[in-house]
C-alpha cells in the first residue's frame, strides 16, 4: 500500500482534455484532506467501523450518533477509490473497517442489508459510543490509559458535554507521531497501546446495551452497499466481501422481485419479516442494477449481468418519459399521485435519474446498444441549464456525463476464469482507479461472447490469458502480461 502519487496520471486511465494531471493535484488533495479529517473525526466509529449520520459541529467532533447504511455504502466506495488513487494505506483500512461493521451488525442472516443503527441506547443518545477517563484508563491501566486518552483526545473533563460528566468522543486531532513525541514515547511504541487499546475498549462496549436496529430492508440502500462490497472484494481480494455481494444479489432478485410479474423485473421497495411490499421506485431498480453491474464485472456472471439488463429494459419501459425524455420516479402503472415527479438533484442519496444515467451508459460501452445512450443523453438535456448553474445538487448526474464525454478503457479478457494468469491481468485493472472504464472476461469460446459484444472474436493468444484493451472499440494489440497490460491502461501502446 505505498502511497503512488507519481503515477496519478498513469493510475487515472483517460484523462480529461481540459483537466491537466498538475490541475488536479490540489484537487486531489483537498479530497483527500477531507476523507482523512473525516474519518478521524467523531463521525468515524473509532472502534468499530462505520460513520455516524453527520457533524453537527463545525470541527466534525460531535456527530448525530445513527448510522445509516447509504451513507456507509457511498464513503466505503470513496475510500476505496481513494486508496486506488493514492495507495494510502490509512483509506483501505477505513474501507475494510466500514464494510466489517456491515457485515458484523447490519447484515441479515439471509443476506440482506439493514437500513440503520439507532442513535441512542437506553433512552440516551450516544451513550453506548462515549467514554470517560475512568472507564478507559479501568481498563487500560493509568499509564496506557494516558497514552490512549493523549491520541484520542479523551480528557477527565470530557469533550462532548451533552454526554454528560466526563464524556468522550474519541477522534484524532494529530499525526500519531507528532502524539508519540508529545507524550514522550517512539510511535511503535503509541501504535502498539492504540491497537492493544481500541480491542479492549471494543469487547467492553460489546458488553453494553447496544442501539436499536431498523431490519427494514430498501431495495435501493442495497444496491448501494452491493456495489460497494463488490468493488471492495475485487480490488482488496477479499473473498468475504465478494461473497457477501452474490448473497445479497441472491436476495434482492428472489426477495425483493414481484413474482407475479413474469414478463418484466419489478423489484418491490421494501421488505421486512419475511414479506416484501411496495412498488419499487426509480432508484430502486437502477441502484440495484448498478451492484449487479458491479458485481458481474467482478464475478463474469452473466446471470448479474442479464439481470441488471433486465432492470435497465424493466426502466425503460415502465418509468421512461417518451415524449419530454428523462425518467419518473414512479412506473406507469404505479398507484396514482397527485404528481408523476421526475428527481434529478442528489440528496444524500443520488438522484433516480443519475443512477438510471449512469447505469444505461456503463451497460451501453459494454453490450454496444446506441439507444441506452440516447435515453441517457435525453435526462443530461433536461438538465442542462441546471447543471451549469447549479453543479453541485448533481454531482452523480455530472459523473456520469463524464464517463459519456470522457470514455475510459473498455477492457476484455480471455483465459480460464481461476487460473493465476487471469488473476495477474484482473489484479492490474482492478488496482487501478479508471472510473470511466468497464470490463469483461470469459473462459475461451464462453456463450459469455453472445452477450458481451466486447467478448466475440477475442481468442487467447499463445494458449494464455489473454487482454485486449479498447478505447471507443479501437483496440490495442492483445498482451499477456500484467506489465504489458499495464503499459496499455497507462495510454502508450499501439493500436492495431
């Protein structure tokens, strides 16, 4: 995990005509800045992963304890690409941390994902994330305990006074080293107490009364955090989480599906106690279509991927506007409203059209259907004026006319899906942050070619795995190594 701030350029795929590598860099750093005050702030769950609901202070100390599973699924993928970016081990471990606690405490046991943790326990809010000097340094010993409380900032007075006497939030203010010296010891040595500290504290608060927990499962908040446990299995080789991602898909497609629906995917929104109700909107189709994008481009299932095929034609066909363009909220034979709105700002959770946008462009580079992008094209023209004027209430819509403006790589692969040379060449791409790139990968004369256009026609070559790498499907020469693969995702090979 060394930090790979030379190879920006080359780690970012396309790069924006208008956006110079140096143009970036203090962009690039203000993110990162903001990622990492962030997740050493009150909002981060010190000791067991997960960010609380958000500030509500202007130093970012004293958060409103819920956690919410959007928000813990959309930071996981941004510090995942984050870590892709720069190699700064600190992301990938609040990456692993978040999607830890997901999988500790807000998974069902049938796969699914819950939607929140409650703020408060016994009727207080925050009480079972605080602590005081006495509890820490009860558990740690004085000396260790005043090393503890130094990092993170706990004191005998206390730091968050609507706690009550002697409440702390834990958070980290300064560079462990510039501590370490402070409180007069090498940083091996604070590193050491700090992570013997934070399991101690840990299983002692597993002892308290924990937060409520809402089991309700949305079938958009899902697809959020599918996406986000896909992506992280790929790039960290986590199986678990890669697991966790197909048992989640497994789910929503036989769960959260409208059976009585045999001709079109319908998903219901919602579900809880064995029982799935309520028309599924807008974002919850292509939310979930995004994961099972995400997760095929990880697995080369063509079940995820003919399912999210579905959910995109199930989107066309029932929640298009035909005449004025962009997509409803609500399907066409939904329950009647007063309106039929259309949602293209993002809130804390991306708009409909933004996710549906972004869905039909990734699916249109990978199977080569020109309508999905004119459909896609019509949402950006709605909103044109609007994302000039007003661009941050659609940063997601932005995104994705980005990746339609500014195409990255389309990557194929052929070679035995489990063999070690795939896993060589996948390993190359998946280390990458290429945002605007999609990929697919077949075993040798896979039926996968008969979906994936990509696919037909690539042979192995040298009876090895095999890259071909495609920019606006005109290819490079096919390679075979990860070094020259990796001499092609950086823009310098050839093209046949």
């Amino acid at each position: 995990g060394e930090k790979r701030h030379p190879e920006r350029s080359a780690a970012g795929g396309a790069e924006s005509p208008s956006v110079t590598t140096q143009d970036a860099l203090p962009l690039l750093d203000a993110v990162t800045f903001t990622l990492t005050k962030m997740a050493r702030g009150g909002m981060y769950d010190q000791l067991g992963g997960g960010f609380h609901r958000y500030s509500t202070d202007d130093e970012w100390l004293a958060p409103h304890f819920e956690k919410m599973l959007y928000d813990n699924a959309q930071l996981a993928l941004t510090y995942l690409h984050a870590w892709q970016v720069t190699g700064e081990p600190f992301f990938r471990q609040i990456v692993e941390e978040t999607l830890d606690y997901v999988l500790r405490e807000m998974t069902s046991p049938e796969g699914a994902f819950y939607s929140t943790q409650d703020a408060d326990s016994e009727g207080k809010e925050g009480k079972f994330f605080v602590w005081t000097l006495e509890e820490i340094n009860g558990l740690l010993g004085a000396e260790d305990g005043r090393l503890f409380a130094g990092y993170y900032g706990a004191t005998q007075r206390g730091n968050w006074r609507e706690g009550g006497p002697g409440a702390n939030i834990l958070h980290v203010r300064r560079e462990l080293d510039v501590v370490a010296g402070d409180l007069g010891i090498t940083p091996d040595r604070l590193r050491e107490v700090i992570g013997r500290g934070r399991a101690a504290l840990f299983e002692a608060r597993e002892a308290r009364i924990h937060p409520g927990r809402d089991e309700k499962v949305l079938s958009e908040w899902n697809g959020l955090m599918l996406r986000a446990f896909a992506e992280a299995g790929a790039i960290f080789g986590r199986s678990d989480y890669v697991e966790a991602a197909r048992r989640n898909a497994e789910f929503l497609l036989a769960k959260m599906r409208d059976s009585s629906d045999t001709a079109t995917l319908r998903l219901f929104r919602t579900y809880k106690d064995g029982r799935a109700h309520l028309n599924g909107y807008l974002e919850d189709h292509a939310a979930v279509g995004l994961g099972l994008l995400a997760l095929y481009q990880v697995t080369f299932d063509l079940s995820h991927l003919t399912a999210a095929i579905d959910l995109a034609e199930s989107i066309l066909d029932r929640f298009h506007d035909g005449q004025y363009g962009g997509f409803y909220q609500t399907a066409e034979d939904h329950e009647k409203l007063v309106a039929r709105r259309k949602d293209f700002v993002d809130s804390a959770i991306p708009a409909g059209n933004s996710l549906v946008a972004d869905l039909l462009l990734r699916l249109a580079k990978l199977l080569d259907r020109s309508h999905y992008v004119e459909r896609a094209l019509e949402a950006f023209g709605l909103m044109a004026d609007g994302m000039a004027e007003q661009p941050l209430a659609f940063g997601r819509l932005l995104s994705a006319l980005d990746f339609h403006v500014n195409p990255g790589y389309e990557v194929a692969l052929i070679g035995e899906p489990a063999g070690a040379e795939m896993a060589a060449l996948l390993a190359e791409v998946y280390r990458r942050f290429m945002p605007n790139s999609v990929l697919a990968a077949a075993a040798p004369e896979s039926e996968a070619a008969q979906v994936v256009p990509l696919l037909e026609g690539r042979p192995m070559r040298g009876g090895r795995a095999t890259a071909y790498v495609c920019k606006n499907y005109a290819c490079n020469l096919p390679v075979t190594s990860a070094e020259e693969l990796a001499g092609q995702l950086a823009g310098v090979a050839t093209k046949t």
